[in-house]
C-alpha cells in the first residue's frame, strides 16, 4: 500500500536570498530564519522602512566567547538593488549573537574604538583630508547611530587581527560579529534613504565596502578561496551600494565628506589635452598605455558588434583608472580603482559570472590595478594572484587570448615588495 505524500503548500512570498539558494523559507516578517542566522539583511524587510529607527538606541549583545576553533559567518544579502554573496566570513559555524545584552558597550569595544581612531583611520587613506573623515567625521555618525559604531569596530577588529597574529581568532569573531549587528541595524534604513538619515547610511555603507573588501584578511590562511565569486560580489556590492546613494551624491561635496570625492577625482579624467598623462612619478608600469591600446584593438577587432561596445566601454573606464593613477603619483587612494565595478556595463558582470574568455581577460587587465593597491594598503591583499591564477587557468586553452594574457601575469605574477 502507497504511502500517502505529506502535503505541503508552496509558497512564492520567501525572501529573495531563499529563493536563490532553493531553500525553503519561513517568511517570519522583518528577517526569516535564513538570514537571521547568517546575520545578513533579509529582503522581507525592505517594502517596510522603519518609521522609529530603534537600532539607534540599542544597546549592542555581549560578544560570543572566542574558542580555539574558527568561527565565522557566510552571509548572502539580497535586497531590491543587488543580488549578491557577502562573504562576512569563510564558513558558518553557528549563529554571531549571543542571547542577552549587556548594559552598554564593554571594554572591548572600547578597545576596538580607540584602535580605529588612533590607528586603522591611518591605514585607511594616504591623504590627510581622508584621514580626517575616518578619525572624525565617521565616527561622529557613530556616536549617533549604532550600526555604524559596529561597522567602525568590525573593521578596527580585523586590522587587530592582523597585527596581532595570537589573537587573530578572537579579533576575526568580533569583527563578524560586529558586523552582524551593523547590518541588523542599516538594513531597514537603506530602504528609505533620505535627507535626514543618508550621512550614517553613507558612512555605513562605506564601511561595508571596505569590510567586504577584507574577504581575504578575513578567511582562513588569509586566502582567496574562490576568486570569481568573491570579486562578483564585491563587485556587485559595490554596485549596488552606489545606485542607493546615487541622489546624495550632490550634498557630498559641501559637507564633512567632502575629502571622499575630491580625494579620488583628483583631475579631469576626460581631459581631451591630456590623454595620456606622464608616468615618471607613479606607480604604473611604464607600458600600461601601450598595453590597454592593444586590449582595445583586439577587442575593436575580434568582437560581434553587439558585445563590442560595452567592452570598449569598460577599457575606456580603465583608460580612466590609470589617468587618475597617473595623476596621484605615490598618493594613491583605492577609490580610483574601485569605481571601475560600478560604471561598466551589466554585460560584462554577466560575462564575468559565465567565466566569458573575453570578459576574463579585461578582468585580467583590472587585476594590475588591484595589483598596486595591495603594494599600499593593508586591507586590498590578497585579490589579484588568486585571481589572475584562475583566469590564467580559465583560459589555458584559448591560445588566441595568450599573447594578450602576457602583460597582466607579467605584471602580477611577479613578487613585489610592498611600498
């Protein structure tokens, strides 16, 4: 006799990052168990912004106790904006918060502040403007608005961590966990960006920017397990963040935060008189020019038109990346590089993500850049070998490709000492 089926009903209202991972989803409103356990923004939140931002008043949970064993968070967000992986942490071993607060802040975290104003604002930036919006004009908005405090000490503890290898494990389960409270906190919010809440909500996700950024300094061994997963989704994060903050990006340059774009946009990259401005001084390789020329040749040349000019588009936007380098001399600042994710087109993340020989290539030559950043700050190592071993892997067999392939591996491939 046949078993009757246990009935089951299914439903099409689970959260966005349910549905992507085919998990089912117990659409508890404002954060399912899913993401509630990953510590990471859920999407049923986002149609409701909230009206009293309470995450502001709340006093933060005592820290889990730090084992001998790694403990991290995996964490995939995915709201209306961006459908992406965060990797908070490697692997996920239970969840980050424990189950009573305590009163206020604990010494801790007291320690973990003082750090990052006194030391990781420094590390930051090489100019002293930048300098400047870490040291104040951030924390600032932290002492306001708690989810950027934990966003503050999140990144204050992995740069613990790095200077403190015996404690490296207890820094790196604070740093998640800190996190986790962060987005608890930014998630509703980022729903309802406006004049009155966007500098915390900037400041945040600045820092989530950088905090993804430190996948590596974060994982195991300090290495980039999966290389094309990991920078889509700094990629897309990246992306995302930009388009939600894209209708404030006006008021950034007449208030504190000004320094975050002038310290980028040091000159006017479309300068038609200055195409190719002298490399004597930077940190370029001195063929860089030459280089993204031949890129652009053989893509001009040995591409469908309808693929062709969304590629030169994104040569052109690094054509752009090494004005700015050029320009910068030593004085380099990551934004210059990491503004190439958000202005290439769609189909190049989508070719990226389908490991398209030509997209990996161009991945190959944005890989340079990462390149000199890791040579400047601590917190952009350990991206472009990884990533230019697997696309070197990725396109063993398209011989047509080698030739061009040459420049990026000659460049990164090759140790350097940090400067």
């Amino acid at each position: 006799m046949l078993t009757s089926r246990r009935s089951h009903t299914k439903s099409r209202k689970g959260c966005k990052d349910c549905k992507r991972r085919k998990v089912k989803c117990d659409e508890t409103y404002p954060s399912c168990f899913h993401c509630t356990r990953q510590g990471i923004p859920c999407s049923l939140a986002g149609g409701n912004a909230l009206t009293d931002v309470s995450s502001d008043t709340r006093t933060p949970k005592e820290p889990p106790s730090v084992v001998g064993s790694p403990a991290s968070v995996t964490a995939t967000s995915t709201t209306d904006f961006i459908h992406l992986d965060i990797a908070l942490d490697p692997r996920l071993t239970g969840p980050v918060a424990a189950p009573s607060p305590p009163p206020g802040w604990n010494s801790r975290d007291v320690e973990l502040m003082h750090h990052f104003t006194i030391s990781t604002c420094d590390t930051l930036t090489s100019r002293e403007d930048m300098r400047h919006v870490w040291r104040v004009t951030v924390p600032q908005e932290g002492y306001k608005h708690s989810y950027v405090m934990h966003g503050m000490l999140a990144v204050a503890a992995v740069h613990k961590a790095q200077l403190v290898p015996s404690e490296r494990q207890t820094y790196i389960t604070l740093a998640a966990y800190h996190q986790s409270l962060g987005l608890e906190g930014f998630t509703p919010l980022m729903f309802d960006v406006n004049r009155d809440n966007w500098k915390p909500i900037f400041s945040f996700a600045s820092i989530v920017v950088l905090y993804v950024y430190l996948l590596p300094a974060r994982s195991e061994n300090q290495r980039l397990l999966t290389p094309f997963p990991s920078i889509l989704e700094l990629f897309s994060f990246v992306r995302g963040i930009q388009s939600i903050m894209q209708k404030f990006v006006n008021y950034i340059p007449r208030t504190s935060f000004a320094p975050i774009i002038w310290s980028v946009w040091i000159t006017d990259v479309d300068d038609p008189m200055n195409p190719h401005p002298p490399l004597e001084n930077s940190c370029l390789p001195r063929d860089v020019y030459q280089a993204l020329k031949r890129l652009e040749s053989a893509f001009d040349g040995g591409m469908r038109a309808d693929f062709r000019d969304d590629y030169l588009k994104a040569i052109d936007e690094l054509m752009k990346v090494t004005r700015l380098l050029a320009h910068a001399g030593v004085s380099v600042e990551s934004g210059m590089v990491m503004f190439w994710p958000y202005v290439i087109p769609e189909r190049i993340m989508l070719d990226i993500e389908a490991l398209n020989p030509h997209a990996l290539l161009l991945l190959s030559y944005y890989c340079v850049f990462l390149n000199i950043l890791e040579g400047r700050y601590w917190y952009s190592r350990g991206w472009a070998k990884p990533l230019m071993a697997e696309i070197d892997l990725q396109l063993s067999h398209h011989r047509e490709l080698a030739e061009l392939l040459k420049w990026p591996k000659e460049q990164i491939m090759v140790d350097r000492a940090p400067m």
